[in-house]
C-alpha cells in the first residue's frame, strides 16, 4: 500500500486536533445565537469575540477592526467592492497586479465593465511587484491598491510594507489579500500599512467556511450584506459561531507555533526544490527563491503537462498541485506564470509542493524517490522534446 504524502496545504489544511476540540462545545452546548440577550446567547457571544481578540492579536490590531465573513473570498469582494463603493465621488482608478487570486482579479474585472479603470501591474521573472511601480500608478483619481501579500501558485512574496508605506503617503487605501501568508509568516498590520487585510481560516488549520476582514479604525467601506447589521453593520448575517471559534483557536495555534514550523518547512523546502532540479533534468524553480513562502515548493518541468505528473503522483500517494488547471475540455496556462515570462509550454509543465505542519522528511524524500520514474516515463511518451513546438 502506497503511503499517504499530503503536499497541497496552499489548497487546504486539515483541521488541527487543538481546533476541533475548541470548536465542539459550540455545536453541543454553547449554540445560542450571539445576538440574543440571554444566557445561550450571551455564551455563544462570549465565543465569537474571544476569537475575535485572538485574531487581532496575530495581526497586531485591534478587536474592534475584525470582521468576520465566510472566507479569503468574501473578505477580498467586500474590501474591494466596499471601497470602491465608499470612495467613487473622489475617482474610479484601482491599481492591482497581473498575479492576483481570482477572488481579486475577477472582482477588479467586475468593476472595470462597471466604468472603473484598472491598472494591472507587471511582475518580474520571480513574480515580485516592484513598489516604485506603484508609485509611478497613482494618479489624483485613484481610490484602492490591491495587491497580494503572497502568491498562492508560487510562493512568492511581496513588499507589502514597502507598498504600504507609499498608499499611505499619497493617501490611498490599500487592501492586500494575505490568505496564503497568515499563520505562515508574520502579517503585523502596523508594520505592513495595510488598511484592509483578507485571511482565510482553512489556510492555518482552521475550518473551511469563515475568514476575516481586517479593516483599519477610519477607514469606512460600504457592505455588501444588509440585514440585521452585525459584525458592526459590515457583514449583515447571523455568526458561523463554531467556524469564528475555530479561527479564533487556529489564531492561537499559528502564533504558538509559526516561528518554529517557519525555520523546519523552510529547509525541508529547500531540500525538495533541490533534490528535484539536481534529480531532474530541464527543471527549474518557480517564484523568488529569496522572497517565498516557508513551505512553498514550486517548479516546473518541461516537455510534459502537470496534469499528468500529478496524476501519476497521486497514483503512489502523493498529493500536490499544479499551476495549470483543465476546465471545460480546455487546458489553459497559469496567469500567474504567464505574467512572469514563463514561456506557455513550460507553465504546463508547473507542479506546486505546499507543506505543513505535519510534513516530514522522510515524506521529502519519498517524493524524490518517485518523481523523477514518473517524469522520465511521461517524457518517454511525450511528443515533445527539446526545440519541438508546443501547440498552444
């Protein structure tokens, strides 16, 4: 029987023990709606605002700047959404990237059929946004920059303090969606100049189903929600009580344990983008190998799809992901890759490794057993070779 080697954490994480034991009271014993003045009301209150000040403690806020939504997604639609509502007597201009998450490229899209202007800026060859970029963006119309704290696909991150700092000058608003960067590296919002910052809790052993907004003092958006006007009439809609908790519980966790996990995932990491390029040849790493994510490893392969490696991975055990998806019978290339200069035949080729908290290094090398069979017998069947067109 193969082993089981869980190596997509950026997808998902499981739920940590510590969670689940937290999150169990509120279904069985505390689950009184929290806008209810008596005793199971108070109880499952009491919940919701304990994880409430948790959260802010990993970001350096305050309770009273955490709302809480559904997830990264919601968080991103209502920070890009409700600023660009609050702020549309003053200009129409947002500035964002060429890599964002779709939760963020495809609301800017929305705005834009709207009459908004959207300005997407270049990367360089390890995917890094450069700030005098953003500098050179701003215009007298411009109302939000949005730009990712890290890439979902490769890892890389990017100056966010630095961006900050000049939205901050020239008195733009600046959201950045950091779902892939909380829980993993600090994300202190004084030190980054953020207004508005997305998290998401299945990304740091939470649950699926809820994430949080951080929406600085004085910096009033417009909803997206209406109803009864909780979380502070930003996010109308009674409380995912259990899911608030379990963030409130991974929150805990990720400041316990992010230091330590940061500096193992790092080498184990580094092992594994190594040992493939030394194992492999016609690979090469992709995103900053400088500026990335502890526990991204992201590479690609030439003359062969991702699909098929991951296929054949998940035959012996091994779950990854690649930077390349097949929708609707088509095979389209990663954005994100494409934006970096990645030629198209290479992208396909991009396999995504995430590790966690549970990863070892035996399961490291365990990948780096099977890997290179599969590569070389997916090569040996593949049309295409060194200097042969790909079709694109």
């Amino acid at each position: 029987m193969a082993p089981s080697v869980y190596l997509d954490h950026a997808a998902t994480t499981p739920v940590a023990p510590e969670v689940i034991e937290a999150v169990l009271p509120y279904f069985r014993e505390f689950w009184g709606n929290p806008s209810s003045i008596h005793g199971y009301g108070r109880q499952a209150a009491e919940g919701v605002q304990a994880a409430r000040e948790r959260v802010a403690t990993l970001l350096g806020a305050t309770s009273n700047e955490i709302i809480f939504t559904s997830g990264g997604t919601e968080a991103d639609n209502l920070a890009i959404f409700g600023a660009a509502l609050a702020k549309e007597s003053k200009g129409k201009h947002i500035i964002t990237s060429a890599i964002e998450h779709h939760a963020v490229s495809h609301s800017t899209e929305v705005l834009a059929k709207r009459g908004w202007e959207v300005t997407y800026l270049p990367v360089d060859g390890g995917g890094r946004i450069d700030p005098d970029a953003v500098r050179a963006a701003i215009r007298p119309d411009t109302v939000l920059v949005t730009i990712m704290h890290a890439n979902n696909e490769v890892g890389t991150v990017q100056p966010i303090a630095e961006i900050g700092a000049i939205c901050r000058q020239t008195g733009v608003w600046f959201h950045t969606d950091a779902v892939q960067s909380v829980g993993h590296i600090p994300t202190l919002v004084g030190e980054l100049h953020v207004d508005m910052l997305s998290l998401s809790g299945h990304k740091l052993y939470g649950p699926k189903g809820v994430g949080a907004l951080y929406l600085r003092k004085g910096v009033r958006i417009k909803p997206l929600l209406y109803g009864g006007g909780h979380e502070r009439n930003m996010r109308s809609g009674t409380e995912n009580v259990p899911g608030i908790v379990g963030l409130g519980a991974a929150a805990d966790l990720a400041m316990a344990e992010m230091a330590d996990e940061a500096v193992r995932q790092e080498a184990l990491r580094d092992k594994l983008i190594d040992g493939i390029l030394a194992r492999i040849p016609d690979s090469f790493a992709t995103g900053s190998r400088e500026h990335r994510l502890p526990n991204n490893a992201s590479v690609s392969i030439k003359y062969i799809e991702g699909e098929a490696q991951l296929l054949r991975l998940d035959a012996v055990g091994i779950a990854a992901s690649s930077g390349s998806a097949c929708t609707s019978g088509s095979l389209d290339p990663s954005h994100v890759l494409l934006a970096m200069g990645i030629p198209v035949e290479f992208a396909h080729g991009s396999l995504r490794f995430s590790l966690g908290r549970g990863t070892t290094e035996a399961e490291i090398d365990y990948v780096l057993e099977q890997l290179p069979p599969i590569v070389e017998t997916l090569r040996a069947m593949s049309p295409f070779k060194a200097g042969a067109a790909f079709p694109i």
